[in-house]
C-alpha cells in the first residue's frame, strides 16, 4: 500500500511517498522511507509521530494513503506572540 512520510525543518522538508506491507506501522513506515538518513537530528525517542495531525505512537497501523508526520518541539508559545494587525499589513 502507499503511505507518505513528512517532516520538516526550517528551511527544508521533505514529502516521501513510499511503498509499504500491509501490517506496516508508523515506525515501518519512517525506517523504510530513509527520511531518518536525510534528517540525522530526529530522535524518535523524544518526537512525536502522527497521521493527519493526531498522535499516534510508532506502532500503530497504517492503512492506505495515510500521511505519517514527524513533529518537531514548538520553538515559541503561540500564546504569547502577540498578532499582527491587519492595518500594520496595509500601509
């Protein structure tokens, strides 16, 4: 079946498409990709993993189409950037 596997860092990402078994899980999916290789800083021990953006531990099964993200940690709190204002934008 066909599964994708995303991360991202600033500057870079990468999108895989990749064939798997039908008894894949999140973490089959991320060793088979080579994603691991091409972003040497992520640790799966310390990362959270998802499939259209729920947490799902690396162990779960996967079924077609399904999309496997690799977040990395928050690196500011939304709750205290203030927001731009709309009028700041228009002049």
């Amino acid at each position: 079946m066909q599964v994708s596997v995303c991360y991202s860092e600033p500057g870079q990402q990468a999108w895989l498409r990749i064939e798997v078994d039908e008894a894949a899980t999140a973490g089959t999916a991320i060793e088979r990709s080579g994603i691991l290789g091409m972003f040497p800083a992520i640790d799966l021990d310390s990362q959270k993993v998802g499939v259209f953006g729920k947490v799902v531990k690396l162990d779960a099964p996967l079924r077609p189409g399904d999309r496997v993200e690799i977040y990395r940690a928050i690196t500011c709190d939304p709750a205290t950037v203030p927001r731009r204002q709309m009028d700041d934008e228009e002049d």
